[in-house]
C-alpha cells in the first residue's frame, strides 16, 4: 500500500513537472516567422492602402489580453472597403486564445445577430474559411475568417482548440491566433454576398504573402 502511494506521488510530481515545463517553454518561445511577418503586415497591399489604424477598447484588452494585433481599414481605388483584425496571443489558455474570441461568439455578445453560417474554400490561402452573414439594427456584414498557427491555418473552433493543446504537449508552444476580415453589405440578398465575398477574396489574392515566412 505504501509502495502504491509512493508510486502515485511519483507519478503525480512528474505530470506536475511536465506541465510546469511545458509552460516555462510556452513564455519562453518566440513568435513564429510567420506570425511575425503576418503581424508586419504592410499598408499597402497590391491595389489596397489603409489609411487608418484602429485601437482596441480599454474593456477589449481586458478581456481579450492580447500580445500583439493589428485592426485596419483598407480601401481599393473602387471605394470598397475591408475591415482587418489579427489577434495574436504568444501563450493561448484558458479564456485568452483565438478559438474562444472567433466572430462566431463575439458578435452575438456585441449586439450582432448572425443571419448565416457557412464555410467556403479560398484558393489564394489554399485553405478553408468560416464566413458569417450578421445583423446589427438595418446594417449588415460579411466576416471571413480563420485561425492561424506558425505556417497552418485552420477555421474551426474545436480544430483551434484541438492543435493548441497537442502543440502544447508535443513542443511546449500554443502560440497563434485569428485573421477576421469584414465588409459592409447593403443587404442580406444572395447577390449582394457574392459580390462581397469576391472582393473578400481579391483582398486575400493581394494579401497572400503574408501568410507564410519566406
């Protein structure tokens, strides 16, 4: 019985300093090259500029605790205009990682009601992305997006949390985040969320090259 307990104890220091390890690595590990270059983003991207910068309220740092963002507006010489936001966590856990602050779950507590779900596959990123049709009052929005890690991109919530978790066990790392892309629509018609989803996509071709480290 003694022998039993001795052993349980062992067993237990161990996982303890597993996981103490695992997050001294956590803090201690850079940002990737690619998340470096995608929070470096340039304002000038193909036929995009972005004239303005845009902050994170006091209560949205608070609750979102980021290490590094990125929010602009980008316009193209048509007048069409792209909202960005990149959020970006170094060590994601608990309440402060992307897959908990995805579009999905942050605009319905912000007064959005979304109208319609679904995913598409964007060539350009040679991925898949989320897309959410909202509601706010008579103003709608498109939002694309999807969660990043290193080189890897995914867009579902349990995928996020799923990868953070085994990169934390087998690397010791959870670094990574979210790109949300949004666009104002006139309305929720079919039409009006096909063009709109064409220049999310023209968007994305000019701004490939910041999804991957040279």
């Amino acid at each position: 019985m003694i022998h039993r307990k001795s052993a349980l104890a062992c067993l237990l220091f161990v996982f303890l300093l597993l996981g103490f390890t695992s997050r001294l690595n956590d803090l201690e590990a850079p940002s990737s090259p690619a998340s470096e270059k995608l929070l470096n983003i340039p304002k000038s991207l193909g036929s995009w500029t972005s004239q303005e910068s845009l902050g994170l309220g006091l209560r949205e740092q608070q609750i979102l605790q980021l290490d590094s963002y990125v929010r602009r507006k980008y316009r193209n010489p048509d007048g069409k205009q792209i909202q960005v936001y990149i959020g970006y966590w170094k060590s994601q856990s608990g309440d402060y990682q992307a897959a908990k602050h995805s579009p999905k779950t942050c605009l319905p507590s912000n007064g959005w009601e979304i109208l319609e779900t679904s995913e598409r596959r964007v060539e350009a990123l040679n991925a898949n992305v989320s897309s959410i049709l909202a509601r706010f009052k008579s103003s709608y929005m498109l939002f694309d997006y999807w969660f990043f890690s290193g080189n890897e991109i995914y867009n579902k919530e349990w995928l996020a949390l799923l990868k953070i978790a085994n990169q934390k066990l087998v690397n010791g790392r959870s670094d990574g985040g979210i790109v949300e892309l949004g666009i104002v629509l006139e309305n929720s018609e079919a039409s009006t969320k096909k063009e709109a989803q064409a220049v999310l996509e023209s968007f994305v071709t000019d701004f490939k090259d910041s999804f991957s480290a040279e």
